[in-house]
C-alpha cells in the first residue's frame, strides 16, 4: 500500500471516529427518549389532530386519576416496543400513576407499559386487539391513541 493511500485510509479513519466525516451515522432519534409533555410527536403524525389527543389524554385522567402519555417515533431501532416504552418510562421518571402508549410509525409497531396494576396484561391486550390494530391499518395514530384512552 503506498504511503499516500495509507495516509488517506487513516485520515477517513480519524474523521469516522471521532464524529467529523461522513461516515458517522447521525445519532439515532428513537433512542428511549427523556419526555415531560404528555404527547411526543417526533414521527410528525398527529399534525391539526393533536387537540384531540389531548382531550383525549384529559379525559382519560379525569375517569381513572391516571396519567397517560403518548410517544410517536419513526421507529424503536432494535428493542421490542414494550422494552422501548419501558426505557422511556425509566428515563422520563413519570411517576406511579401512569400509562405510556409508544407508536413506531415506520412499522406500525406499538407497546405500553401502565405502573397502576387496574391495568392488566389481559386488559392491555384487549386493548392492542381491538381499538389500537384496527386504526393502525389506517396509519390513523390519533384514533388509535383515542379509542385506546376510551378503552383503557
């Protein structure tokens, strides 16, 4: 290998490394995010449907005194989405009365983890099948995260 070639494969080498060339893949969005607002949109699907949402969120905390919030990424890279809403929850410190709804929106993949134990695994699957499922086949995440509030 010529000295010219050497010294150009260790500068690439160096730029790589230390996040100033080309090379880096930029630092992933959908890592478990530190969230402290009850909707999280960074897949930009809720847009003029957001109030909604909140209303929704609203009223979801006025039946069962707990807080439910929402998370909207373009995906949950290699965790399974439980374990993704998991890290986030752990990460944000959302306290003991809470439901964390995650929606990866390239893969229509979804998950939640609820702190309050009135919210079963039976019940959230129930949940998963009949409200959550149908409005994603849609990509309608605002009516997925609706009807789910109503359901929960």
């Amino acid at each position: 290998m010529s000295r010219a070639l050497a010294g150009a494969l260790t500068a690439v080498a160096l730029l790589a490394s230390t996040g100033l060339g080309w090379f880096v893949a930029p630092a992933s969005a959908t890592d478990p995010l530190e969230i402290d607002q009850q909707i999280t949109d960074q897949a930009d699907v809720l847009g003029d449907t957001q109030p909604q949402v909140q209303r929704a969120l609203d009223r979801f905390f006025d039946r069962t005194g707990d807080r439910l919030y929402v998370v909207y990424v373009p995906s949950f890279e290699s965790a399974t989405p439980d374990e993704w809403a998991a890290a986030t929850a752990e990460k944000s410190d959302l306290g003991p009365t809470v439901v964390l709804l995650v929606f990866a929106t390239k893969t229509r993949a979804f998950g939640h983890v609820a702190s309050d134990p009135k919210f079963t695994a039976d019940g959230l699957d129930a949940v998963d099948r009949d409200q959550i499922r149908p409005a994603l086949r849609n990509d309608d995440y605002a009516k997925a995260t609706i009807d789910a509030t109503e359901a929960y």
